[in-house]
C-alpha cells in the first residue's frame, strides 16, 4: 500500500486533537463504548497479544497461518511506523483513510476524552464488529495490559503471552519485573485459552505463580513445544509434530521463537501442517529485522554494501539483534536513535566489538528522542567510536563507500519507520 499524505495529514491533526500521554484508565473507552452499544461483542474469536517483546511477529504469523487457511481476520497492531492506516488490517486489506475519517467522526460525537491510543483502539473495534466473515480478530496490546484499552473483552477466544521482560518499568510500583508480570499476566480473562511464550527461567515462575489463581481450563506453557535449528533450517517440534521450517526473512532465534509460539497456536486451531508450510516463505516482518533491498535510500548506496533496519529498543531485541549481526562475516556500521526513555545505556553495550563505527541521530519528528550529545557519550563508555550526524541521509553517507558492509539501523521503530517512509 503506499503512502497516502492524506491518511499522514490527517495523523498529524489526531497528534494536536488528542493526547499522545499514556494515561491508564479503562474508565474512558468503556464509556466509549457502552455508547457505541458495546461494538466488541459483535467481534467474532477474539485473540489478544500481550507482552513485552515479540507481539509484532507473533500475531502477524498468526494471520499469516490463518489467511493461509482460507480463512479471513482481521488486526490491530501498533505504533505503526510510517502510515496510520497500517494498524487497522480489515480482512483483505488495511483500512481505507475514507473509512478512517467516518470512524473518527463517529467517536468524536460520544463527546468522550480519549487519548490517542484509545481513539485508535475505537477505530479498529468500529470496523472489525462489520466484519461478518472474519474468523478471527488479532488485537496487540499496548502499554502492559491491566488499564490497556485493548483488555476489552471477558471472554476472548485466546490470550497469548509473548517474552515478557523489564521494559517499562517506570509504569509499575514497585520497579521490579514481579509488578510488569503481575500488570499483564495478572490481569488475563479467567474464561479463555492461555499461551505462554518463551522465557527466562525467572519470569516463567512468576507467570506460573500468577496463573495458579487463573481458572481458564488452558493454560499452554513454552514447554509444549521446541523450535530448534538444523543447519540453516528450524524444526518445530511438539507432542504431535514435528515440521522442518525453511525462511530466508526470519533472522534471529528470538523471532523464530515468535513463529514457533503461532505455530504451536495455529496447529491447535486445526490449521494444517501443509498449510503452515506454505505460509511461511510469505511471512515478512517489516521493520524487524529487514534489508531494504530497493528505494532511494538503497540508491545511495554502492550495490556492495547493504541496508538492514530493526526497531529493536529492549535489551531482550538487542540481545536478538547482536546475536544475528555477529553471524555476519562482514564490516557492520550502525545508525542509532532512541527514545529517551528505553534506558540506552543499557541498551548499546549489547553491542560492544559489534560495530566498527556508530552514527547516532535524533529520530525525526519525535518528542522523546535521545539527545545525540548523550548517546554519543553514551556509545563512547562502551568503547564504541562515535560520530553525530544531522538527519537519517547524512548519517548513511558517513559511511558509504565502495567497501563491503552491512549499514545498520536501529533503536527505535519509530526510527525505522521514517528511514522506511523516505526509502
């Protein structure tokens, strides 16, 4: 789909006309929707995605295995990183701008306070209860999970559990990775299937804890099922299955484990294995993990050098990213950009002896955007030489030259999202 200045505009407008602060609350949106005659009821299987890192992948693979199957869905994911519109999957394709602006008007007229988020969220609940051939509705959620706007049904179909780790923590009293697990875990439906991703021996024992209060009748752990590598393929592996996986655009361990969780889900839902097979050469996560193969900003570059972009902003994503990059038996250079809370200090040592040379960035357009002069501080602590540059083109080509390498962009989706929007 390409980028409609309309749709951009009209974003723009929603940026000044509601609040773009967090403010956890599910008074507002269930007024909303009390007004609107409670519009999710009408939502057929709703599924939401929760967690800390890996719900992009994990839904967007779960819609992969189902469109695959014939079947239609439709999902709501977020930030979106360069067009609105590309939150709101409607079964064939994302929502119209059209579409977009009727909702809006419709929301406007509950004369209701929301913040950005929650206008959104009403936005996608509006057109996916229209939906009368959808089977399935993906729904990502935000910030934690407790007061998200998203936490909107008593019975969904199923509540996945994606890696859960320190991410936010500025949001939970105490500060401790109890209190986030205790925010999106403990706050699941006692009415629906549960899946547990991946995780750190830690976490999974205060999940467990949390979940022995939880009456759902099931409750499936990462245990069930194993994806492992074989040369340059992965075996998913269950008590049923076992299934050899091929995928030139899955690059790191932490997404295959995002896909082995949707499989695991897929196949309980009786998608078949065949089915599977066939989806996974289409499954492409944009901004995670990508080359930008085409586009002015690859013009910029000599046809030996190379363009990868990931929005990882966690340490768990840096963690996957680093470990990719030292796979790589190339010069790697890095552009980086972060929001000023993602704690970048413990972000980058992750990448300590990784790149020859860092740009940093301010993110464009972004509020809270690091300030370079501290990341620049910052990246030199971990001994990693640094440059500033002004915007995204200049910081590429600090770089380029007719040497092979791999230009790496990262720190941020929203980052990503404007180095995709100018490509």
């Amino acid at each position: 789909m390409p980028i409609s200045m309309r749709s951009q505009n009209l974003y723009k407008k929603l940026q000044k006309q509601y609040s773009r602060k967090i403010n956890l609350d599910l008074k507002r949106i269930n007024i909303a929707l009390k007004k609107l005659g409670y519009v999710q009821e009408k939502i057929k299987n709703p599924i939401n995605i929760i967690g800390s890192d890996g719900k992009y992948s994990t839904l967007k693979s779960l819609q992969y295995f189902i469109q695959e199957n014939g079947e239609k869905v439709s999902a709501y994911t977020s930030p979106h990183l360069y067009d609105v519109r590309h939150r709101f999957w409607l079964k064939d394709n994302f929502i119209s701008t059209k579409e977009l602006e009727k909702n809006i008007k419709i929301i406007d007229k509950l004369k209701v306070r929301l913040t950005l988020f929650e206008l959104l969220t009403l936005v996608y609940l509006i057109s996916a209860s229209k939906l009368k051939d959808a089977s399935y509705a993906l729904v990502e959620a935000g910030l934690l999970f407790a007061k998200d706007s998203t936490r909107v049904w008593n019975r969904p179909k199923i509540q996945i559990v994606t890696h859960i780790n320190k991410q936010h923590l500025e949001w939970v009293k105490p500060k401790s990775l109890k209190a986030i697990c205790q925010q999106k875990v403990g706050y699941l439906s006692k009415k629906t299937t549960i899946y547990i991703g991946k995780q750190e021996p830690q976490t999974l024992k205060i999940i467990k804890n949390l979940l022995k209060k939880n009456p759902s009748k099931k409750i499936i752990y990462g245990s069930s099922w194993t994806i492992k590598r074989f040369g340059n393929k992965r075996i998913f592996s269950d008590n049923k299955n076992k299934i050899v996986l091929n995928s030139k655009n899955i690059l790191s361990d932490g997404i295959w484990n995002n896909v082995g969780l949707a499989i695991k889900i897929a196949l309980d839902l009786n998608i078949p294995r065949k089915t599977i097979l066939r989806a996974m050469p289409k499954i492409n996560f944009e901004g995670r993990l990508q080359y930008v193969r085409s586009g002015k900003l690859k013009k910029l570059l000599y046809p030996q050098e190379e363009l990868l972009v990931d929005g990882c902003h966690s340490e768990t994503s840096a963690k996957n990213l680093a470990s990719y990059l030292k796979t790589l038996n190339k010069d790697i250079y890095g552009i980086w950009g972060m929001q000023s809370h993602k704690q970048p200090e413990f972000f980058i040592r992750h990448f300590k002896k990784i790149f020859k040379k860092i740009v940093v960035i301010k993110i464009p357009d972004e509020p809270n955007t690091c300030n370079t002069q501290e990341l620049k501080k910052i990246a030199n602590q971990q001994d990693i030489e640094c440059y500033i540059a002004s915007d995204i083109k200049s910081a590429i080509k600090k770089f380029s030259s007719k040497k092979e390498k791999v230009i790496t962009c990262f720190g941020s989706l929203y980052l990503v999202g404007k180095i995709l929007s100018l490509n």
